[in-house]
C-alpha cells in the first residue's frame, strides 16, 4: 500500500522533469540560432598586397645599364675584377622577403660614382588596413622627408619632356641616398625644371629628389633618387656622381634621366 501512495507524486516528478528539458532544448535553439547573426556583423579583413616576394637585387641591373651609370667598370682591365665590379655588395637584411638591397661603386678617370638599389615589401599586421594601405603611408612619409617644393610649370613642362626623351634614349640608371638628398637640396637646388618633384609615368606613385653637395673647394657631388610604389612594393634608386676634377659639376638631366630609367626598369620587372 506504501509502494502505491508514491506513485502519482513520482509521476508528477516525472512530467516536470520532462517539461524542463523540453524548455531547455527551446531555449538553446534560440542561442544558437543568434550566433551566426553575430559572425555576419564581424570585421572584414582587409586585402593581402600583391607582391609575396622580392627580386634579387644584385642581379636586378644588367651589365649594360651598370656600364652607363658607372663608366669605370668598363676601365677595369682585369676580368675578375670588372665581374666582382657588376656583381655588387647586397646590403645587411634580416629577411629578404621585407627588404633587400645592393650597392655599387666604381671609380672612373673622371669621376666616382655610386648607385644604390632597395627594395621594400610592406606588409600591414592590422587586419583592418590592407598592405597597399600601409605601403602608401610610409612612401608619404618618405615623400615628406624630401621636402620637395611646390610644382611649378616649368618644372611640369620639363618632367613631360625628360619622360619623352627617355622612352627613345637607351636604357640606363642610377640613384643615390634620399637623405643626404633632401638634406642639401635646400642649400644647391637643382637647374630650374629639373627640381625634385613628384613623377606621374612611374608606379602607382613615385617623386625624384636632386641636390648638389656644397662641399667648399673640393669637388661638388650630386645625388639623384628616385622613389616609386607599386602595390604593396616600395623601390629606391640612388644615384651620385663626384668628379675627380675641381668645379666640374656632374649633369642633372643626365642623371635624372639615367636614374628614372632604372627605376621603369625595375617597375616593369616588377610587374613582368
């Protein structure tokens, strides 16, 4: 008779046992039905940059442009020398995937000339701001360290003509530090129309920087360079010239010429 009393209370026990797993299982449809609403509101990532790698630089100059930028290479009477001579020196990196570089240097009869390349692979680490994003500040930045002066007209008439000029001349280059660079182009600026000044037919972006050295009696040295962005990429081409001959003064046409030349070069093997 004891057994029987406990029989309705323990089914009631049941039915409520019941019921609140069948509220729960209601209640967790509801929660997971929610969550995909909140994936589709999550940030997008921004875009990877175009470029994954860069190109060896040492190897990035044929031999026939080092000869037009650096006229004592082809003075060099000893074989092993004149091939150590194109070879270069790659300039210190930590990752060669980010940046890599190479210098020249080379002594003629008339003059000692230097030429720097570098290459830059920008890669952002906010997930918001795309690689080309980032790229874009820094060569700003670089940008703004020139301190060039405002455009003038001349100075635009004479960028469209040295562009024309250059697509039917041969192929050459050059370039040099943009920090000396900016550093004395206030003091020695360049011929007029041949200021630095921003470029419109290299890259997604690019300026050349001109300044002559003011370096008392001995002989005046110009640095020429070139910096341009394509993509994600940002290149440097450095260029100087110091004559071995007191008050000669080495040609600012003909190493802007010859380092913008480089420089398309290098964007169009970029872009190859």
């Amino acid at each position: 008779m004891q057994r029987k009393a406990y029989v309705p209370g323990a089914a009631a026990l049941l039915v409520a046992l019941l019921a609140g797993c069948t509220s729960g299982s209601a209640d967790s449809g509801t929660t997971d039905d929610a969550n995909p609403g909140e994936a589709g509101t999550a940030t997008a990532v921004a875009q990877p940059g175009k470029y994954r790698t860069l190109p060896e630089p040492c190897g990035a100059v044929s031999h026939g442009t080092l000869d037009s930028l650096l006229p004592g290479i082809k003075q060099i009477t000893d074989t092993d020398q004149r091939e150590t001579a194109y070879e270069g020196d790659a300039t210190l990196t930590f990752d060669t995937d980010r940046k890599v570089g190479c210098r020249w240097k080379v002594e003629s009869t008339d003059a000692t000339d230097h030429l720097l390349v570098d290459f830059e692979r920008v890669v952002s680490y906010d997930n918001a701001v795309s690689d080309d994003s980032e790229a874009q500040t820094i060569f700003a930045t670089k940008e703004t360290a020139a301190d060039l002066p405002e455009p003038t007209a001349s100075a635009t008439a004479s960028d469209s003509a040295s562009a024309s000029a250059s697509a039917s001349a041969t192929p050459s280059s050059s370039a040099t530090s943009s920090s000396s660079a900016s550093a004395s182009a206030s003091a020695s600026p360049s011929p007029t129309g041949l200021e630095p000044r921003t470029l419109s037919d290299l890259g997604d972006e690019a300026f050349v920087d001109d300044a002559l050295s003011s370096s008392g009696s001995t002989a005046k040295q110009r640095t020429v360079t070139v910096v341009f962005r394509t993509s994600n990429v940002i290149v440097t081409v450095e260029y100087d010239e110091q004559p071995a001959t007191v008050g000669v003064v080495p040609d600012s046409q003909k190493m802007q010429d010859r380092a913008r030349k480089l420089a398309a070069q290098l964007a169009d093997s970029l872009n190859g």
